[in-house]
C-alpha cells in the first residue's frame, strides 16, 4: 500500500524548515521520508533542467543583471518543486522504488542507507562526490594583494581530522555534533547572503576540519574562527597569531599569520556573511544556489589559491557525510 505524502505546492521552495522537516519524517516514518526526499531530488533535477534551458538563453537584455538573475534561480528553484508536486514526471516514484527494497533488506533497522535525494535541492546540483581524505597538512592560501590592501585574508584549515569521513561512511556523531552546533548561525547567515546554509556549514566543516581543527588560542580555547579568516589591517578585533601552511606561487610554505578571534560561533557566522556582501570580489558569490557552483565561485574569487579548493569543498557539500549530518 502505497503512502500517500502531503503535496506542499504552495511552499516557498527556500523554506529552510523544509529541510527540518524532512529530517523529523525520516526520524517518525521512513517510509514516508523516503518518498518525500525521492520527490526532493526530482524537484533538483527539473531544476537543473531549467537552469540548462535558461543558460541556453541569450542574456545581454537591458533588464539582465546579477540581481535579475538571483531572483530568476529563486523562481526556477520554486517552479521545480511546484511540478514536482503530485504526480510529477515519474523520477520520484522509481527512487523510492529502489531505495524502498533496501530499506526492507536491512529489516526496518537503520543502517545508514540514506538516500541522496535528502538533501534540499539546491544542495545537490552536481555530481556528488565521495568526500577524499586530504594529506593531513594545514594547507593555508596566501592571501592575494587586493585581500592585503583591504586588510582581508582569508586561509584554508582543511586538516587531517577531515580523513575521518571517508566516501560511504555514515556521519560519525562529532560531524552531527559539529552540524547541530553550527546549523542555526549558518541559517542566520543565509538570510543575510541568500546562499543556502548547508553550503555554509560546508564551508566551515571544510576550513575547521568539521570543527576538529580550529584556531585556538594559547590557552586551548577557540577562536571560533571558522572560516580561516586572517586579521588584516581595517580588523580592529581581538586576534592570535599562529603558524600555518600557505601557498605561494603553487608551492606551501610555512609561515605565522594572524587570523581573527571571536567570542561565540555566531559572530563567526556575522562577520563572515559581512565577509561575503562587502566585499565586490565575492558579488557572483552572494546568492548561488548551487552548491558545485558556489565552491568555483568562492575559488574563482580568490577566497583560497588551493588549485583542488573548489573540488574539495563541492565534495563535502555534495557528499554523504554532511547529508547525513543534516538528516540526523
């Protein structure tokens, strides 16, 4: 017998509670969160057959800019889930065919069989990626010229302690503590950027290690700088100096920087949000609603001058670890 799930057409498609939703679903029927995570992800596929349709379009009209462009994603994200509402176009219905019978194979018990389509739209418009194990090192970007002039540095804390979730391993409890802790600063920040908060939390797991390697002061206790911001000139903040690992001309050199402190993780998110909208280089930043896309843009903008930064960061957002983080 087939379980019949609310179709929720009128929802604004960036709902974050969305997302909450379908974790508490999961949690009290997994069943019915199998057929609504399988809806989720045909609602991500006709919205990237949209974006395929728009990116074919020619758009050097007058009324063309980064802002019409944002809120063209936001509607497109929108009208994906709308007709995916219902019947659809067949796509949900045969993934939860499939993941149904493993689900069954493992007997109701929960074996980490978690299906992709979890994740809310917007988080999944690329491949997805096993997440890789980096060489253990603090690998550190220098920052760029216009970073010192502006008294912004921003560095990569991609350390070893990321070689715990390796590809097709369940989210260990320290990656759901890390996701918990962090989740409603990163949704703070989203309001203010527009940039989906699983992306965000992405980002911080990727640059603190899921919160195993951040900055710490002499003493042991956190900077809760997450983003590997470094304190330039115009920060007039508290801030530690540190050795770390930076990359110049393509080849790691060590050296002592200074990188910002707060007082709590929310003001980490605050300032790094502020990071985003402020600054012009990070303009095609601000907004992205896809998650591969916004790893390129970070890079492209000279957040880091790690060559794999951008893959590295799409295979956290993209892969299991962070997905079941956010599931529960």
């Amino acid at each position: 017998m087939a379980i019949k799930v609310q179709n929720t057409p009128n929802r604004l498609a960036a709902d974050i509670k969305g997302t909450q939703d379908l974790r508490e679903k999961f949690q009290k029927d997994p069943k019915a969160g199998l057929q609504a995570a399988a809806q989720q992800f045909e609602s991500m596929f006709l919205q990237m057959v949209l974006k395929s349709m728009r990116d074919a379009t020619p758009q050097d009209g007058l009324l063309n800019s980064d802002q019409s462009r944002f809120y063209t994603s936001m509607l497109d994200q929108q009208l994906a889930q709308n007709m995916a509402s219902g019947q659809g176009v067949g796509f949900a219905r045969l993934i939860e065919q499939q993941l149904g019978r493993a689900m069954q194979a493992s007997d109701g018990a929960d074996a980490g069989i978690v299906p992709a389509a979890a994740m809310p739209p917007a988080n999944r418009a690329g491949n997805a990626l096993p997440l890789s194990a980096p060489d253990g090192r603090h690998l550190q970007p220098a920052a760029s010229q216009a970073d010192t002039a502006n008294g912004v540095g921003v560095s990569s804390r991609a350390t070893a302690a990321l070689a715990a979730y390796g590809a097709g391993e369940s989210a260990s409890p320290s990656a759901k503590d890390f996701v918990n802790k962090v989740w409603p600063h990163a949704v703070e920040a989203s309001r203010s950027t527009g940039i989906p908060p699983q992306f965000l939390v992405a980002h911080a797991a990727l640059e603190s290690g899921w919160g195993k390697g951040e900055i710490r002061r002499a003493d042991g206790t956190s900077t809760f700088n997450l983003f590997g911001i470094k304190a330039g000139k115009s920060w007039n903040g508290d801030s530690i100096e540190t050795p770390t690992t930076e990359y110049v001309d393509g080849q790691p050199q060590r050296v002592s920087e200074k990188f910002r402190s707060y007082g709590s993780y929310a003001e980490a998110f605050r300032d790094y949000a502020n990071l985003l909208r402020s600054n012009p280089r990070y303009g095609n930043v601000v907004g992205s609603q896809d998650g591969t896309e916004f790893a390129k843009r970070l890079q492209q903008a000279g957040y880091a001058t790690d060559p794999a930064y951008a893959d590295k960061l799409a295979r956290i957002i993209n892969g299991p670890t962070l997905r079941q983080a956010l599931i529960g």
